[in-house]
C-alpha cells in the first residue's frame, strides 16, 4: 500500500497490511527509505508496528522472512491450534525466497 500526501518533497513507504479469515489484522510492518531507523518513526506508534527501513523503502527477502516469522507465523500459529496456515502472497519476488518457502513448509505454512 502507498500513501502520497502533500508535495514533491516525499518519499514512498511500504505498508505490509495482513488481514485474517477471521476478520483480524496483524501488527503492519512499515518499511521506510533509509539507511537507518529514526527514532520519531516510532513514537505514538499505537498499531504497534514493526518499523524498519531499506535504502530503497520496499520490502526484499531478508525482511519477508523476518515478517513471516515475527509477524505472521508469531501472530497466527495459536489460531491455527495444528492446522496449516494459509498465507496469500501477492507475488512479489521477495515473498518467495528459499528461506521463506523453508520457513513456511516447515511450519504448516501453505503460501498461494
């Protein structure tokens, strides 16, 4: 998802939004253009968010497989009480890397 408010001086951030069958929203993780994580992106950070960055401001592979794990497998396993996950993906590259499609087969985790 891409905001774009005022401006020519802005720059694009990432919003990884995961809305469960059963109508719950996981913890977003926002991904802003940087080198280096500022601590103003953090206050009132109410959605309890996880706040990251990349230089250019987009999700890659590394940080598919921290969100998998931290954000979704963390937030999800308990209502999966055993059953598989079902994880829809939208397509990108980054999203199916070897070490997130490990991941996710390893954990009962089926990704379309």
């Amino acid at each position: 998802m891409q905001h774009k408010q005022g401006g020519a001086n802005c720059e694009n951030v990432t919003a990884l939004v995961t809305i469960c069958a059963d109508g719950s929203v996981l913890q977003p993780m926002i991904i802003y253009k940087g080198k280096n994580i500022m601590k103003k992106w953090g206050e009132n950070n109410v959605l309890k968010a996880m706040i990251t960055c990349l230089p250019n401001g987009w999700t890659d592979g590394e940080l598919a497989g921290q969100w998998i794990e931290h954000n979704f497998d963390h937030q999800t396993k308990y209502k999966a009480a055993g059953q598989p996950q079902i994880l829809l993906l939208n397509g990108h590259s980054s999203h199916y890397t070897h070490e997130v499609l490990c991941y996710a087969c390893q954990n009962n985790i089926i990704t379309e």
